[in-house]
C-alpha cells in the first residue's frame, strides 16, 4: 500500500538545483545543435567550441557528483521507500552519469582523433559508434528520470519532485 501523507523530504539547496538544471539546459543544447557529422571540426571555430563545450559539461557532471556524493547527499528518497526505489534511483543516476561521461569522453577522443593523423579513421569510425550509442542512452535515462519524478509526485507524494522544483500546484 502506498503511503499518500505528505512528506518532508529535504529539499535540494540552491546550488543543487542550479547544477540540476544547468546540466538539463546543457544537455538539451547539446542535443540541439550537436554535428551532422566529423568533417564538421575541420572548421577551427567549431572545433573550439566542440571541445570547450565538452569539457565544460564533463567538468559541470564531474563537480556535480562531487557536489552530491560528497557535500550534500545525492537523494531525497525517504528512508522509508521500498528497496527497488533506492535501486532504481541508484541505477537511474549513475546511468545518467555514465552516458554523460562517455558522451564527453568519446565527443573530446573524437575531436583530438580528427585533429592528429596518429590515431586514424578506425579509431575516430569506433569512437563515433560509442558516441552516437551513448546519446542514444541518454535520453532513455532522462526520461526513465522523469518518470520517477513524476511517479513521486503523482503516486508516492512524499515530496520528492518538490525537493529539486519547489512547491508545485496538484
């Protein structure tokens, strides 16, 4: 039986929630404007922003776990939640981590594998293969994510959604 009181569930500090959302903008506009293909970095311009743009959002994820692992506590999942939600929200994360970190990684081994005749076509045509798997993932991650939010708010209540958006009408 669910429990449908209302609970206190701690709520994100300020900068969490500014990370949390920072990292979906991030990720959106990476999506948004990501390459149609590699020959693309041949413009300097893009290639620049390419990577400073993938360094910038692996360094916003890896300060993220940082800041959650070690600062504030990383969940806001009542102790008294079933051992399958702990689970769950573990595995979510930590996925949602992963596929970031493999985007950056594979996105920067692509970028530095184009500008160097060392590493060749095999290594660039392997690293695109992860790449385009790892961004294939993550959406898949992101919306499992949203889908607990929701399940929070809408079958739990217990605060949980609340914790990272605020007081929310319903």
């Amino acid at each position: 039986m669910t429990d449908h009181t209302p609970s206190a569930a701690k709520p994100h500090g300020f900068v969490t929630r500014g990370i949390h959302w920072l990292s979906a903008a991030m990720l959106a506009y990476g999506y948004y404007k990501g390459l149609d293909n590699v020959n693309q970095l041949s413009d300097p311009a893009l290639f620049r922003f390419e990577v400073i743009f993938g360094l910038a959002l692996g360094l916003l994820f890896a300060f993220r776990l940082f800041w959650t692992k070690k600062i504030v506590g990383a969940t806001r999942l009542p102790d008294s939640a079933p051992k399958w939600e702990h689970f769950a929200s573990r595995t979510v994360h930590y996925g949602l981590y992963g596929s970031v970190f493999a985007i950056v990684g594979t996105g920067l081994a692509i970028a530095f594998a184009y500008a160097s005749p060392l590493l060749g076509r095999s290594f660039i045509n392997l690293m695109a293969d992860l790449h385009e798997l790892s961004l294939a993932v993550l959406p898949v991650l992101i919306l499992t994510h949203i889908a607990g939010a929701l399940w929070h708010k809408v079958v739990r209540r217990d605060g949980v959604l609340e914790s990272m958006t605020g007081k929310m009408p319903v």
